[in-house]
C-alpha cells in the first residue's frame, strides 16, 4: 500500500514539473525582455561609475533601486550604488545600500564584499580612535581587509593601522608597508615582531630588507640559529658564496640547531657545489642522507650524485644511485630524470647494454601511457646503434598507431616505401570495415575503426586526401546524431538560445547572461563560470561560455572546456583531432589575436602557425598568464627579454607592459625572430627549445646532437621540462599548418 501511495505521489509531482517546464517555455522571456527598456539601466550606471563620474552613478542606481527596476540583477545594482557612493566619500549612503543589500540578498555573491565595504565605510564615517576597531567584534578577514584599504589611503593614522594589524595578525601586506614606509621604527620593535617581519618580507622577496631585521637580531642574540639559518641563504641567493659558506658552516656546528637543519645540510652542500667544492659538498650531501634517508630532497641528491658518476663517464657508480632511487623514490621526478640522464649518456658512450637497460625501465614506467614516446626513444636508440631492423619495426608501429602528429612526423623521415604501402592496405581495411558498421547503424564500432586509420599523407602534405574527407564525413554524420552537434548547425537564433539555457538552467543562467548583455563581463564570467562547473554542457551552455569568457578575457577557461570538446557529443577519442568537423578543431586549436600576429608575422617572415603553437602552449592564450618563474603574458616573455627586444628600433613601448596583449605579441615575435636568425630559419625544434630552456641550452644541444634530423636532436633535449614542451609545440604546429 505504502509504495502504491509513494508512486502515486510520485507520477504527481513528475506531471507538475513537466507542465511547469511547459508553461515556463511558453513564458519564457525572450533576450530583449530581460534587459531594461528604460533610458536609465544598470549598463548607462555601471559606465558612469567605470567612467570615474560616481555622484552621477550613485543617482542612476538610486533611481533604478527606487523604481523597482532590474530585479533580476537587483544585488548588482545595490552593490554599485553603494560603491559608488562609497567613492564619493557618502559613507552613511553606502552603509545603507550595503545594508540594503546584506538584507535583500544574503546569498548573493557580493555579500562577503558588502560586508567588507559596510565595515570599511562605517571605518571611515567614524574616525574613532583605530584600536577601538580592532579591539571591535568583527571577524579577522574584516579588519585584514579595512586595515589593508585604509593603508591604501595616506593620512596620519596609517602607522598605527600597518602596526595593529602587524601585531594582531602579522598581516604580509602590512609588514611591507610598515618597512616600506617606516623601517627606522620597524628596527626598534620588539624582537619577536621583528623576526615575525623579517621571516615575512624574506618568503615575499623583499631578502635584502629582511637581512637588516636578521643581523638586528643576531646581535640582539635573540632567536640567533634561525637568523644564522636566513642570512646565510640570502647571501647564497644574492650569489655571495663564499659569505654563505662561512655562515652555513656556523650554523650547522652547532648539533642543537634544529629547526632548519635539514634546509641548512642541503642548501649548504648545494653551495659548495657551485663553489666546485666537490669534497665538502657531498660530504654534506652524505651527512643529509644519513640524517633524512625518506626525505624528498634524496632523490635530487642522488641526481646529483649519478650525474657526477655520469660526468666521468662512471656508468657503474651512476647505476648505483640510479638503482636507490628507482627503489626508494619510484614515483619521484627526480628518479625519471635520473633515468633519463642515465639513457642519454649510455647511448652517446655507445654502451649498448646499459643503455637497453635504461630503456628497459623507462618502457615499465611508461607501459599505460605515451606509447609513441617510448616508440620514439626505441627508435632513435635503434637508429644510433644502427639496429636498422629493430628501428624500421618502431618506425612501423607509430605510423601504425601514434595520434601525435610530431612523433609520426619523426617516424617518417625514417620510413620507406614498404611501410607506407603497410599503412595504406591497413587504411583501407579499417574504412572498410568502419563502413560496414555505419551501414549497419553501429556508430561505436564504425569511431573506433575510423580513430584506427592514419592519415599519414595529409600528415606529411597538410593538404587534406580523398580518404581523410571520406572518413571525416562519415564521422560527421554520426556527430549529426548527437543534439549538441545538432544544435550547434541549427542556426537557432540567439533568443531560442537563450530561452533553451534558461530552461535548462531554471532560469540560474540569466542573471550571468544579463549582465553580459550590458557589458559587465567579468561578473558575468563570475556568475556563468559557477552554472558552467555544475550544469551539463549543451550546446546553449557551451554558446554563452564562448561569449562570456572570451569577452571577459578569461581566455583560457575557455580552451580548458574545448581542449576535449567531443566529449559534449560522445567523441571518445580526445586524441584524434582530425576526425572532428572544421569548426569543432578550431576551438582546440584557435587563432585568437590574429589582427596582431598576422602582419608581424609577416614582417618577420616568420610562420604565423608556428607563433600560435608557442603562444597556446605558453600561456592558453591568456594575457594575464605569470609562471613562477616570472615569465609573463600571451607568449610568457621574461621581463629581462623583453628588455632588450624593447630597445630595438621597431619597438618603443613606454612604458613596459608585458599584459598588454600588443606588447606581448610584437616582443615575442621580435624575440623568436632572433632565434630563427641565429638558426637560419629552418630547425624549428631547437628554437622552441631555445624559447623554453634558453639560448645557450639550445646551442648545446644543436652542438652535441646536430641538426641533420630535429627529431632526433628533439629526442636528446636533457631537460625534461623543455623536452616535453618541445612535443607539445611541434604537435600544436602541425595541427595549426593543416587547419588553417
């Protein structure tokens, strides 16, 4: 009975939801009816606040709060109100909308920023004596956040703003600020706030400024090891050795030093290193592995260790380190580039042996995946050693097999007539037997043997043949079945596009969609990017994130959600590019800012394909892009490169900024035009590698490898940050020079 009764109430509630989607379509708004008809919006608001002009906003958006206008994105109108009232210094205005807005909306995301601008504002309208506030019950990140912004504007209370949050909270910022502005006091703090500052400004880089803090307190005798410890590492990082050493010395002397002790054995023995003090330095590198036998650092020290074994061409001493680590640390970085270090040596002493042994395990290690690099390494090992049978078999196998365009573009400067003739008999019985299939209805089978053919022709020519077009018009027409494809060529209009997400999304998606329309792009990102995480991707979905996260420069999430874009209409085989519709490989492989990279392109004579495979793979083509190592921008310059493109006549940007998408841009092919001067223009794998490790790295490669054949000089690359980065370019090359 009881489940009789639940099913019952069940069929009910799905006949409610169903005739409620049913009137929700027919009431469904259309794209104009969402957005305000009125000669003052939100858009004619928010410009005049994006404008400088506040007191004009603050009217606008009062107006709009006061006529009930723009519910749908009431929250938005409140918060810019109050900020631009906040700006105009009507703090008791802005306090209100604040208010107005925490009351309203407590679940919108600008709650958290009202509640820090209420209390910023309410800071300011009161001017009451600074300790009363943080003495005050509001919560840690609040008092951050209004010290932090009251600091930002000068007047005679900062010094005691930066210090209550730099005794309360020991705040970055704040630290930064007090010894900035006032060190001569920071100086004669109490010395456990000193050394709070000093070990704050050293961890955000400021290591010359926090060397005053250490050497005050090592005089002062206060927490003396620890500052022996930082200041010994500041002179190491300032290239000031010999002062490293000695201090380093110092502090490890003493047993009872424990706290950076570990760090202190390393850095040490890591210093005397690069003072070619061999002796001394793995003597210290023993003691650490005495001590810390499980540590992370282990690994490298045995790298270290293998690579001294390897420099006097020690193979036996170096297997032995490379056995430890293999043991101990498997899954280690360090390991594999041990492995590989190994390898590469074997083969250039042409120690045929060890070096099947090293390969051996790098096959282990790579058994599930990245077979056409293990194919690769086979090879070119085979080719050295002129196993000339063994060599043509690897060959064979990745034109047979290998989806990656750089590693089948390799194999076939090695292949001959035979094999090609093996890969066309395979093509033909795989379309054959994926036409059955089709014929048959069975689309899963007729993917799979049409992911099995190679297009090794239009691989080698980039011009597409009868059996590639063939093959990717079948595989359209399966992609036809599927709705988002479907919709994707309907030539729906944007209304009906609109209204299909709204439904999809119970209406969620408009408020990010609205503020779109007016231009507020990155609180329309903020507001989508959140629906987008949660909601399965439909063709309407994927429509407006285009839309969205490209206007608002969020470049980058866009090409994370199309880097596997046939998963949205059951593609399975992600690395098989050439099989999608034209439109669809483009979104992988776009060519954004073509207006800028085209006529430098040009100018420089420099394939414009090549430039978009750099600036993809440096950056996913986001202009905001910083590495840690500092490089910055579309096409990841490093400040010191940029420099000195910069000083060359065609350029003269002043000021510098490598954000700005122009600057990047023409820098970076000023610095890649240097590169294929100093190559003549021909061995693209090198200047990759050149772009990625360095001018000199490059020049040693070309050195000790040649460049007769760029994939076998690609192969040898000895960094393994630049030897994947290199596959990586060359393959977006290819698929760049076949597709536009």
């Amino acid at each position: 009975m009881k489940k009789r009764i639940f099913l019952l109430a069940l069929s009910f509630e799905l006949i409610i939801i169903i005739a409620t989607s049913v009137l929700n379509a027919k009431s469904m708004p259309e794209i104009p009816d969402i957005i305000s008809k009125n000669k003052i919006n939100y858009k004619t608001a928010l410009k005049l606040h994006n404008d400088g002009k506040y007191l004009d906003a603050y009217n606008q958006f009062t107006n709009i709060i006061n006529g009930n206008d723009e519910a749908l994105i009431r929250d938005y109108v409140i918060y810019y109100g109050a900020k631009s009232a906040f700006y105009c210094e009507m703090f008791e205005e802005a306090i209100d909308l604040y208010s107005l807005l925490m009351k309203e909306h407590p679940r919108s995301s600008l709650y958290p920023y009202a509640e820090q601008y209420k209390a910023l504002a309410e800071f300011y309208r009161d001017d009451y004596p600074v300790s009363n506030f943080f003495n005050g019950k509001a919560q840690k990140w609040i008092k951050e956040f209004v010290g932090l912004k009251a600091l930002q504007k000068t007047n005679n209370k900062n010094k005691e703003i930066a210090l209550e949050l730099i005794n309360r909270f020991y705040t970055k910022d704040a630290i930064i600020y007090f010894n900035n502005n006032f060190q001569k006091e920071a100086l004669n703090l109490p010395n456990n706030i000193k050394y709070k500052m000093a070990t704050e400004l050293y961890e955000a880089g400021f290591r010359n400024s926090s060397l005053n803090y250490f050497n005050s307190l090592i005089k002062q005798n206060y927490n003396k090891a620890n500052c022996l410890y930082y200041t010994a590492r500041i002179n190491q990082q300032e290239n000031k050795r010999e002062e490293a050493a000695k201090l380093f010395d110092i502090y490890l002397a003493n047993t009872n030093n424990k706290s950076y002790r570990r760090l202190g054995l390393y850095y040490s023995a890591d210093n005397y290193y690069k003072l070619k003090n061999t002796k001394k330095s793995i003597s210290l590198y023993q003691t650490f592995l005495k001590e810390y036998p499980k540590d992370d650092y282990v690994p490298r020290i045995y790298n270290i260790f293998l690579n001294e074994s390897l420099n006097a061409n020690n193979l036996i001493s170096a297997k032995r380190y490379l056995t430890n680590s293999l043991k101990k640390f498997p899954n280690n970085r360090w390991t594999e580039t041990s492995l590989k270090s190994y390898l590469r040596k074997s083969l250039r002493l042409k120690n045929k042996t060890e070096t099947y042994y090293g390969l051996k395990i790098l096959e282990e290690r790579h058994s599930k995946l990245r077979n056409d690099f293990i194919l690769s390494w086979n090879i070119w090992i085979a080719n050295e050693f002129k196993d000339f049978n063994k060599r043509d078999e690897y060959v064979l196998e990745t034109l047979l097999t290998s989806k990656n365009p750089y590693y089948i573009k390799g194999a076939l400067t090695l292949a001959n007539k035979d094999m090609l003739q093996n890969v066309y008999s395979n093509n033909a019985y795989n379309m054959e037997e994926a036409k059955k299939f089709f014929a048959d209805s069975n689309y899963s089978k007729t993917l799979e043997f049409l992911n099995k053919i190679q297009f090794i022709d239009y691989i080698a020519t980039k011009r597409e043949d009868k059996l590639v077009k063939e093959a990717r018009d079948i595989a359209k027409k399966i992609f036809m079945q599927n709705k988002f494809v479907k919709d994707f060529y309907s030539k729906k209009t944007e209304n009906e596009i609109f209204n299909e997400l709204s439904l999809q999304t119970r209406k969620e998606s408009n408020k990010s969609i609205l503020l779109y329309y007016y231009g507020d792009n990155q609180n329309a990102y903020n507001e989508f990017d959140k629906i987008y995480s949660k909601t399965q991707t439909t063709y309407p979905l994927f429509y407006y994130a285009q839309k969205i996260f490209l206007n608002s420069a969020n470049t980058k999430r866009f090409m994370q959600i199309c880097n596997n874009i046939g998963k949205y209409f059951g593609y399975p085989y992600s690395q098989n590019v050439d099989l999608l519709p034209e439109e669809f490989r483009k979104y992988i492989y776009p060519r954004y800012f073509d207006d800028l990279v085209v006529p430098e392109a040009k100018y420089y004579k420099i394939e414009p394909e090549f430039i978009y495979s750099i600036m993809r793979e440096e950056s996913l083509f986001d202009s905001k892009a910083l590495s840690w190592a500092g490089a910055r921008g579309l096409m990841q310059l490093m400040p010191a490169t940029a420099r000195a493109e910069n000083k060359k006549t065609r350029y003269k940007f002043n000021p510098l900024n490598l954000y700005d998408s122009k600057q990047n841009i023409y820098l970076g092919i000023s610095h890649l035009s240097w590169l294929f001067q100093s190559e003549n223009a021909s061995n693209y794998i090198i200047v990759a590698a050149k772009y990625n490790a360095g001018s000199s790295r490059g020049n040693r490669w070309k050195n000790e490898y040649g460049t007769n054949n760029m994939y076998r000089t690609g192969r040898f690359i000895d960094i393994e940050e630049t030897e994947y980065y290199v596959e990586k370019v060359m393959k977006s090359y290819e698929y760049y020079s076949r597709y536009y």
